[in-house]
C-alpha cells in the first residue's frame, strides 16, 4: 500500500483589527525584522499550538482517533 503524505496548503484569511493594534502589531514585526502578516500567521499559529495543549481545542490528530474509535 502507498503511504498518503499529507500536503500543507496555506489559505488566506482577512481580519478586521483596530487601528493602534495594528500600529502595535507593525512596531513588533519592525522590531523581529519580518513583516506584519508574517507576524500574525505565527502569532495566530502559536495561539492555536496553546489551546491544543490546555485542552481548549482538539488537534487534528485528537479528533481523527476519536472518530475512528467510534
């Protein structure tokens, strides 16, 4: 049997911030040397990683063996 490798595909998104939460957010990614959406791909990332951990939101992983056991 082939093995299926599971291709990551970035999806775009659009949000809607306050004005000083985004001069806030560009003074940091000014500061790290990157750019204002690189900044919040990874903070957003970083978010989704805690609430795994804490239990908050189930990983992918979590929810596959759940469904399989049922």
């Amino acid at each position: 049997m082939k093995s299926r490798r599971k291709v990551i595909v970035s999806k775009r998104i659009s949000v809607s911030i306050p004005d000083l939460t985004h001069e806030k957010l560009q003074r940091w990614a000014d500061i790290e040397g990157t750019n204002l959406a690189d900044l919040a791909s990874y903070l957003l990332r970083r978010e989704v990683e805690i609430a795994e951990k804490e239990g908050r939101l189930k990983s992918p992983e979590e929810k596959a063996n759940n469904n399989t056991q049922n």
